[in-house]
C-alpha cells in the first residue's frame, strides 16, 4: 500500500490531469482537483477541466463545487482537501491531489492554518484605496511593519495576497503552523522546456475558443458571473469579458489569454521551486507515468 499522498502539479496546460488519471488506475487512486476555477460550475473550457470521458472510471473531488457568485478561499481548500483524503484512504485507495494551483499546494503541504480570518470587504475596499493613492510598494511596506514573516512569503507585486495578508493581520490573527491532521506528502512537478510549453499554451487556448469558450462565458453571465464575482479575474473569463464589453476585439483577447497564460506559468513555477518537488519531464508522457510510479515504489 501507498502511504504517502501522491501530488502532481506543474504549469498549465503540461498536461496534469491525464498523466493523474493515468497513475490513478494503477495504483488504485483518486483524484482530489486542486484547481482554483475548476472549483466552479459551468466553467469547464476556459479552466481546462477534465472531462467525464477523460476521467477513465476514476473518482474525482473538489469539481464543480461552487457557483459562480460564490468565493472559496485556500483554508476552505485545505479542510476540502484534507476531510477528502480521510475518506479516500478510508476506502483503501490512494489520494491525488492533481492540479496548478501553487497557493493551495503550498499552503496544504506546509501545513499552515488560516482558519477563523473571515472576509471583510469593507476593509479590502480600503486598501484597494490606499493602494491605489498610495502605490502598491507602500501597502506592501505596512505588512512588512506588521507581519515580516508574512510579507516575506509574499512578492511586492502581488496585491491580492498583500491585502489578504493585511486582512489577516488586521484581524489580529496570525498563521499558526498546526500538527493535527499532517499527511505525508510526495509531490511531483510536471515541466518541460519553455519552446514546448508555450505552444502547447498557445494551442490550447485556441482549442478554448474553437470550442465555444465565448458562449461559455455568455452562458456564465446569464447564470450570474459579474465582474464582482471572485472567479471573473480568472485567465480566460476576464478577457472575454472584456472582449464581450466592447473594451477589445476577439482577437485581442485571445492574444491576451495567451500572454497571460504564459505569465501565469512562469509564475507557477517559482512557485513550485519553493516547494522542492520531483520534477519529471512530462514528455513523452508515458515515461512521466512511469517515472511517478517508480518514484512511490509501485511494481506492477
């Protein structure tokens, strides 16, 4: 038997799901998404989610789980993820944790706790303010006086997490790195050269747009997505949005899901580094499988 939770993960569209469903049905596995919109009912082009057909038989959670005027926040992921892994192992299977999603991976394999910190948008929408006359280096400055050890963790651009880290502090609770519940954890990080990477994202958003990604997100509208909504800054669904708005042709946002998406990538992966996984060529793809399954000690 497997002890450890197996993790895969890498950039987008290097293709984590098949390669997860894959060493599923080897080992006797099931998959938990850690995919911050695959979390979203109705956004299934533009987050890349895996489809019935794609899941080969094997049991995935953690999808389709919100609506798309609801938040979801990395400590409702954590307590998802960590209730779900109990009741895989219970069923004695192997959980997999499959997805890009670098702050819930962190934040789970590094245990922290952020539990009790609620919302407060009153207070966000202040330091959008003071951020917005003040610059962002400023409001960056104020975590580092009240929470080095926080700021550290965080990149000086990175504004949503800022303000969450200042919300946390304003709170008057910290990150508390807890013991309970502590899983052994085996990660592995899909990658492959930059060349290969970027077209392979290149294509898939054109695939996005072939297939329908507009009418998914006039489709999403109707249901409820607004530029309120958590999920509308998602790559993919704010572009169109604003395509859908009149703000920029189609074109242009199908550039500009492929530039960000190409940010987005780099970004996973530094991310990534911080957390010292296995990193495995993800090509071929059957020589990745192999490799995972070598490196959990699974003889078939």
């Amino acid at each position: 038997m497997i002890k450890d939770v197996i993790i895969i993960t890498g950039p987008t569209a290097v293709g984590k799901s098949e390669v997860g469903v894959e060493v599923a049905r080897k080992v006797g596995g099931e998959i938990i998404s850690a995919d911050s919109m695959q979390i979203y009912k109705g956004m299934d082009i533009g987050s890349g989610k895996i489809t019935k057909e794609e899941m080969k038989g094997v049991t995935h959670y953690l999808l389709d789980i919100k609506s798309v005027n609801e938040t979801y926040s990395v400590a409702e992921f954590c307590e998802d993820c960590k209730k779900n892994i109990k009741e895989i192992m219970l069923k004695g299977k192997v959980p997999i944790i499959v997805g890009g999603t670098g702050l819930y991976i962190k934040a789970l394999v590094s245990n922290y706790n952020y539990f009790g910190v609620q919302r407060d948008d009153k207070l966000r929408e202040e330091l959008e303010k003071y951020a917005e006359k003040h610059g962002l280096e400023e409001l960056y400055n104020t975590l580092k006086k009240l929470s080095p050890s926080m700021a550290e963790k965080i990149s000086p651009q990175d504004k949503k997490r800022i303000i969450r880290a200042l919300e946390i502090c304003k709170s008057k609770k910290r990150e508390i790195k807890v013991n309970s519940e502590q899983f052994s954890y085996k990660i592995f990080a899909l990658n492959t050269d930059r060349e290969t990477l970027y077209k392979r994202i290149n294509e898939r958003v054109n695939n996005m747009v072939e297939n329908g990604l507009v009418n998914e997100v006039k489709a999403l509208i109707n249901g409820g997505l607004n530029r309120n909504c958590q999920c509308a800054k998602a790559i993919g669904y704010a572009e169109i949005l604003d395509y859908l708005d009149g703000q920029i042709s189609l074109s242009e946002a199908i550039e500009k899901i492929k530039q960000h998406s190409r940010n987005y990538a780099k970004r996973q992966l530094t991310l990534l580094r911080g957390i010292n996984p296995i990193w495995v060529e993800a090509f071929p793809r059957q020589n990745a499988i192999e490799r995972i399954l070598k490196e959990v000690e699974y003889d078939s």
